[in-house]
C-alpha cells in the first residue's frame, strides 16, 4: 500500500479575501466514501490531528484539519474582523470553515467532526447550525458549560499571559505552562505546541472570547446528529463532563488519556472510542 502523506495547502476564504491553512489526507481508495473534518484546539494547529488524519485516511476516510484564523499557518484576522468576532462569536469561525469546506467540495455529503477544545465549541456550533451537513460530531473536551462556569473559565483563561515581550520572557513562560496542561510528556511535543503557542498569542484570546460567550448548553441541546464526548480525568475541562449528560442525555461519553493533548498523547484511545461510536450509531 503506498504511503500516506500529509499535504498542506491554502484556500481563499471569500467572505475575508483571505487564505485559509489546512492538511488533508486523501484515502487510496474510497471504502468509507465519508470526510472526517479535524477541528484544532487552542493554540495549537492542524498538525496535532496528523497521526489520527492517517489513521482514518488509511480506514478509507477523506481527512481534512483547517487552522483556525490567527492559527498556525491561516490569516490573522484584521481589527475589524476582530471586532466582528466579538459580535458573532464562534458563529464567525465555524463560516470561515464551512466557506472552505464547501470550496474543497466536503459539503455534498454529510461528514463527520472530531474537534478539539475550542474545535470542539466550534464542531457544536457547525452541528447546531447545519444539521444538514454533518454525520456526528466528536468532542474531545467538555465544552457545555453553563454561564457561570463559562465566567469563572473566562477569568482563568482570558488572560494574554505570553504577549511578546522585549526581554523574550513569555517564551519561558510559554514553555512552563504546556508543561504545566501536559506537554511535558515528549520533547518534541512540547517544542512543537511552544511555537504554535507562541505564534497564536493573540489569535488565542480572540477564540477564547467567543467560546466563553458561547451558549454552549443551548447550542448542545440544538444538535440533532450523533455526539460523542471524550476526556481526560486531567484534562482541564473534565470537571464539566458530567454536565454533558445533564444537557444531552442521549450523548455517548468515554473516558481518555492524555491531558490537554489527547489527539497527540492516546491516539489509540481515541480510535477506540471513536470506532465503537461509529459502530452504534
């Protein structure tokens, strides 16, 4: 079988006369004839997604992983889209996505989610949205949270701790903090999410601020497809899993390792959950 490789490209997103970043992996053959579109967390980017991208590529998967505006390789969104951000919140994010994915041809069959995080906020707002677009949807990370909580995340996370500074300090204190959310597993890992980190800075607050005003349990309770929650008992947001049931009973959830970078640190995990997801539904 021919080796598959991770291809990088860039679309023009039409509403912005921008161009948007993302990594595809097209399958050998089309047994599955499904998309599955990979949704990054914050500050990461799409190359978090690359072993899950060919695992699911070599299972007969179209696999797609745009970065986030302000993310990675993408645009950085101008002030006055980051204005508009402030207005349409994660609405503004999840039609820059649709924008490329109709343009990559992704929207003529339904497809399915795995996001993220702030992916994950974003896979809600897609589903919830367009029902008629998407198969399921898979979060890794709790994301419904109700207000208060939303508040009290806001507080703790809304905070520019690595703005770029003259005597290069929030590049340590970028290094200390992964290794504090769970990078601190691999060398490699934890290089990789510094840069990532680093360069997204301010493209982090940005997301972050339209997450927290999300309402995400009202969104969550729109979704009609299939849902699939999945989380670490030391990832940041496991202290909400249990809301996901409150809101959503009908939602399967699972438990998974590996922090805050779980797509990187138990890719078996979550090949595991996900299958068996599939499988069900």
């Amino acid at each position: 079988m021919p080796e598959l490789i991770v291809k990088k490209a860039y679309i023009d997103v039409s509403s912005t006369n921008q161009q948007l970043h993302y990594r595809y992996v097209l399958p050998t053959s089309t047994s599955k004839d499904s998309t599955i579109v990979f949704l990054h967390k914050s500050a990461s980017s799409s190359v978090s997604w690359e072993r899950l991208m060919c695992h699911y590529a070599a299972e007969g998967f179209s696999c797609y992983a745009p970065d986030m505006p302000g993310f990675g390789m993408s645009f950085d969104p101008t002030e006055q889209q980051a204005a508009e951000i402030e207005q349409a919140g994660t609405k503004w994010y999840a039609e820059i996505f649709l924008d490329a994915l109709k343009q990559l041809g992704v929207t003529k069959q339904k497809f399915h989610i795995i996001g993220h995080h702030s992916g994950a906020s974003l896979a809600t707002q897609i589903a919830a949205d367009h029902p008629d677009l998407v198969a399921s949807i898979c979060q890794i990370g709790a994301t419904t949270i109700g207000y208060e909580e939303r508040q009290r995340m806001r507080e703790i996370f809304l905070v520019p701790f690595n703005q770029p500074t003259e005597d290069g300090s929030h590049l340590q204190k970028t290094w200390d903090y992964l290794g504090k959310m769970g990078a601190q597993t691999s060398l490699h890992l934890r290089q990789r999410e510094v840069i990532d980190h680093v360069r997204a800075w301010r493209g982090r607050m940005l997301i972050y601020g339209a997450v927290w005003n999300q309402d995400s349990e009202t969104l969550f309770k729109k979704v009609s497809c299939q849902v699939l929650v999945l989380c670490a008992r030391d990832d940041v947001l496991w202290e909400h899993m249990a809301n996901v049931k409150v809101v959503k009973p009908e939602a399967i959830t699972g438990e998974i390792e590996g922090a805050n970078f779980s797509p990187d640190r138990d890719v078996d995990g979550i090949v595991k959950a996900w299958d068996g997801f599939q499988s069900r539904c």
